[in-house]
C-alpha cells in the first residue's frame, strides 16, 4: 500500500489537519505504529496513547479537538473505526491480488462442473457435477463443494469448508474456515421408543455480501430454505437450523444459536451467546442482548435481553437487582425475626 495523506482523506471522507503530502505504506495500532503507517482513535480512552503515537495520520472522530493534536496529522471523519476499515480492506485486497489465478493440479473437479475465469482452486478441493463457480472466486484447499451449488463472483472460500448440494450462494461472500453449509436439520419424530428421522431435502440460500465466521453450521431447510439475505455477518460458532429465515444486514454475534423456522427481519443485531426458540417472528431493527433467551415473538425496533427474555432496560435492573439478594434475604431475616421477637 502506498497513499499520500490527500488520497488518504478521499478514500475515508475526512477532513485533514496537517501534510497532506505525506506517504503512508502500511496500518498499525496506536503504540506501535511508525511514521508511514496509518492508525485510529476509536474511543478516548485511548487519547494518551494517541497523543503519544508515532504514527503518520491518526482517523480521529469529527468532533475530536484538534489543538490536542499539535505537531500531529489527522483526519476527522465520522466513524473512525469504520474509516479504518476502509484501509484496511486496500491491504487485504492487495493480499489477495498475490494469489495466482489457477488450478491446483489436486483439485479434483467434475466434468459437469463450472468454474468461472480467474479464479484459484487450491489444493485438494473436491467440486462435484453441476456445481457452478464465478468468476476470480479464491477457493482455498481443502474445500468440499457439493452436486449442484451455485456460488457467485469473487467469494472467498477458506480451507477445510463444507458446502454440500444444491446451496446457492451469491456474489462477494467470505466464508471463514471449518464452516458446513447444508448439513440436514435436526428433525426426528417419534413414535414410543422409536425415532423416525426427517430426511432434509430443502437447500440453503445466501445472499450477496454476506461473511460467515469460522466454524459456524447452517442447516438445510426440510423442505424450500434457509436462507440468510444480503449484507448480514455471522461470526464464528453460530448454530443456524433448518427453514430459518434471516434478513438483510443483520449481525449474529459468536455461539448464538437459532432454532428452525424463526424468521429474523432486516437489521437484526444478536448478542453472542444467545438462544433463539424456533418458530418465532423477529421484527426489522431489534437488538437482542448477549446471553438472551429469546422464547417470544419481538416487534420491530424492540431492545431486549435476559433470561427470560425482557425488554432490555428491566433486563439490566433484574441483573443488578439479583446482586443484591443475598443482602436483601439477610436483611428480611432480620425483619421477620423482629416481627416474630413483637
């Protein structure tokens, strides 16, 4: 990466305070970053070190006084960790530019399988009969992808993924290592001691845009899908079950679980650890804190958290309350000793 301060401020949408001529080759956190690098303030808690940074620019938040900043670049811009990310994307994707477009010679991949122009197929991957990939996708070794999955244009697939048969996944997705897309939903039934199993022979859809973290599972729909929109981001070990419908732009927080046939709506935000009962409506825009347990239906724009589940404001006053109640059983020991003394 090589930048001037002015092309810097372009890319973020800042404004810049000192040289805008200064070259910038690479990113750093604020205590070790170096004179070309760029860096952020996220919170100021960290203005010492701020302060303090060798770094060429710091991204600072809009409203950051600057006469703090005396002798130092910045560039105020309205998210500083999301401008920082917008640089580091620059990085990554220069990274990923060195990975030479070709396949392995110990892919094995079916006859009756597609696969777009520039792309890298890595060592050992397995592509079945009419499966579909796009173009300049980056599929790393080790990769199974199933009868008839259909995967989009510049996806990045890491090693050791499972996607089996019949998934469709659109453009410009990243999965993270170890995830299994497809794997049959928990369905059995029973009658007395036997247990009948219900074959799954639904697929899962994938929107555009969409980053699923490592070792997440998304179970195939019983029958129809499941299916997960565009722009939403999954972090590493979430359990989503068969026939389970999440939105656009939502973000599912490491080792939540959701149960079949809940129904997320678009801008979901879900805490990590958190339990989702199946069969539920969730509303556009909720958040739902970490550790929930969710067993009801929630309204758009709801805030909600604890177990059971409560709007989020009594959830946080029911935690700090539980605190308490060894001091207040002692005390109500000593108020009915009183009461029993009279």
């Amino acid at each position: 990466m090589k930048l001037t301060a002015s092309e810097l401020v372009a890319i973020v949408s800042g404004e810049l305070i000192g040289d805008k001529d200064i070259l910038l080759t690479g990113v750093n956190c604020l205590v070790e970053a170096k004179a070309n690098e760029i860096s952020f303030l996220g919170s100021l808690k960290y203005l010492s070190e701020a302060l303090k940074t060798e770094a060429g620019v710091v991204l600072v938040a809009s409203d950051t006084d600057a006469s703090k900043f005396k002798g130092k670049n910045i560039i105020k811009v309205e998210n500083p960790q999301y401008a920082y990310g917008l640089v580091l994307s620059i990085v990554e994707k220069e990274r990923l530019e060195t990975i030479e477009k070709n396949i392995h010679v110990s892919a094995s991949i079916s006859e009756k399988a597609k696969v777009g122009k520039d792309a890298y197929i890595g060592q050992n991957v397995v592509i079945e009969a009419g499966s579909e990939i796009g173009d300049n996708a980056r599929i790393f070794p080790n990769v199974y992808i199933g009868k008839d999955v259909k995967i989009g244009k510049d996806c990045l697939i890491y090693s050791n993924v499972v996607i089996r048969e019949n998934t469709i996944i659109g453009d410009r997705v990243i999965i993270q290592s170890g995830v299994v897309i497809g794997g049959d939903g928990f369905g059995f039934a029973m009658i007395g001691d036997k247990i009948q199993k219900i074959s799954q022979i639904g697929n899962v859809e994938i929107g555009n845009d969409v980053e699923i973290g490592a070792n997440t599972t998304i179970d195939r729909a019983t029958v129809d899908a499941t299916k997960i929109g565009n722009g939403t981001k999954i972090d590493n070990l979430v359990q989503i079950a068969h026939n389970v419908h999440v939105g656009e732009n939502c973000i599912i927080v490491a080792q939540t679980g959701i149960a079949g046939s809940t129904h997320l709506g678009n801008n979901v935000t879900i805490g990590g650890q958190t339990g989702v009962a199946g069969h539920l409506k969730i509303g556009n825009n909720v958040m739902i804190a970490s550790q929930a347990g969710i067993s009801g239906n929630i309204g758009d724009g709801k805030r909600m958290g604890g177990n059971p589940m409560a709007p989020l404001n009594n959830s946080i006053k029911i935690r700090v309350l539980m605190r308490k109640l060894p001091k207040m059983y002692q005390d109500l020991k000593k108020i009915k000793k009183t009461l029993k003394d009279k």
